[in-house]
C-alpha cells in the first residue's frame, strides 16, 4: 500500500465533479501557470512523455499535440481518467494508478506534472519510484504551488475574513497537500534522496485569471483556498460581508482582459 488512500478519495469524489464540471474555467484560470510549465518542459517532436497528475487530460492532449509521439496521461482518481478518456482524441493512453507503486518501466523521455506531484504520503518513496519510468538520462520537469504567503488571491481574502468565518485551520507545510513542495529547499532534499540529480529551480509569478469580471472573481475567491467550506456554510449577510472585503482585494488587479492577479509556483527539473 502507497498511504495514498485518502488522497485517491479526495480526487475520487466531489472535487472530481466540480473539477469536470467547470474545467473550462479552471483551464482559463491555470492558462499563465500553463504556459510557463510548457516553456519550462521544452517539448520536442517524438519525445515519449508521461504526464503525472493528468486529472481530465487537458495536458496530455496539449503534449501529444507539440510531440506527436507516445504520450501517458496517469491519475489515481478513476473519474477524472474516466473524463480523460471520453475526451481524448485518440492520441493519448491514459492509466488509473498511483504514481507511488505503479510497475514502471524505463520507457519515458519526459516525467511532466503540473501540479499533480504534491500529494504523497511518501514523497521520497514516490519521486524514487517515478524515476523508474525514465529512460538512462531522461527528464523529470514539473511545477507546483510556492507558498500560500506568496499568493494575493488566496492569502489576502483569508486574513481579511478571519473575524467573519469559523477558525481555518492550515495543514502542517510538509503534510500531503497543495503546498507540500512549497519549500523549494525541502523540495531539493526529496529528489536528491530519491535518486535523482541535476535539479533546477525557478521561482515564477505567472498571472492567474480569476474572472471576466470582479464579481466573477469575487466568487471564484471565494471557493478556492482555506477559506471556500466555510464560506460556502456561512449566512447570507456573513456571506455579503465576505464578498465586499475580497472585492476590495481583488480590484487592484482588474485588467482590461478581467481580473488577473499573479500566481506563485516553482518550476523544477531533474535528471535520473
């Protein structure tokens, strides 16, 4: 057993509905941090590439697209593979299992992951266990949350709400999570424990598209972060009160394209 169990039901259940349901946003939404992990992998024509944490395949469709050769999409959520293969065009394979004692062989170019590597019970276990599926030299490029600190769409509503809605409680930094390998340091430590070398990092503030408009953004602030349960359980006037103090945050960064506050994120690559 990999001690991603409670990881595989999180992934399994509401958050993989509303992650179909409203995958066009979330895709506008995650377009700057996209762009910048698809520079970062420099992807070349007939490269083979599997694509970790591929939730509904909007990557792997996007990699088989630029390589045109053999490309994986793998998720331990089986209704978010399920949408990826109702989706996919035929270019891409994808696989329900977790990366953490999945039977890999040495058959990959490219490891690629946005966003998918930050969950493991194991991290050290895990990232040893991806290596295996890359060939003698091959690449591991991936990108994942900086701390929430870093975030003004996330951090900034949950301070100024605090007085409003019910105690949040943040995991501990290290625990399985978004922001698990959000010390880049610490991030360090577990590929070079797992056999990895040759690791680079870049620290990059790609913009992050909230919402066409500010109430849009409002919203959308609103149900993302520590802050989303409670608000979604709070009374309608806490509710208009919320609402008013993120608006105040988030106008500061209304565009003429809507509302695109910058992001945070480490891009890292690695050698096996």
């Amino acid at each position: 057993m990999s001690g991603n169990d409670q990881q595989r039901e999180f992934w399994s259940g509401a958050m993989a509905t509303a992650w179909i349901e409203r995958l066009d946003t979330l895709e506008r939404g995650l377009a700057g941090i996209n762009d910048a992990l698809m520079a970062f992998a420099d992807l070349k024509p007939g490269m083979a590439v599997l694509d970790i944490g591929c939730g509904p395949g909007t990557t792997t469709e996007q990699i088989a697209a630029v390589t045109g050769g053999r490309t994986v999409g793998l998720d331990i959520s089986k209704p978010l593979i399920d949408a990826a293969k109702a989706r996919s065009r035929g270019a891409t394979e994808f696989i329900e299992a977790d990366a953490t004692d999945y039977p890999f062989r040495p058959e990959f170019d490219l490891v690629f992951s946005r966003l998918g590597l930050m969950f493991f019970a194991d991290p050290v276990a895990s990232f040893a266990n991806i290596r295996r599926a890359v060939k003698p030299g091959g690449r591991l490029a991936f990108l994942v949350w900086a701390s929430m600190e870093e975030i003004p769409y996330l951090i900034e509503p949950l301070n100024a709400v605090r007085d409003l809605l019910p105690p949040v409680e943040l995991p501990p930094p290290d625990a399985p999570g978004g922001y698990a390998l959000a010390d880049n340091a610490r991030t360090r430590r577990i590929l070079e424990q797992s056999g990895w070398h040759a690791i680079e990092s870049r620290h990059v503030t790609p913009p992050s598209f909230l919402g066409a408009t500010l109430p849009e953004a409002v919203e959308a602030a609103c149900n993302l972060g520590p802050i989303a349960q409670r608000f979604r359980e709070a009374d309608e006037t806490t509710k208009t009160e919320v609402r008013r103090r993120v608006s105040a945050i988030l106008a500061r960064f209304e565009t003429g394209d809507g509302v695109v506050p910058p992001a945070a994120c480490w891009l890292i690559e690695a050698r096996a």
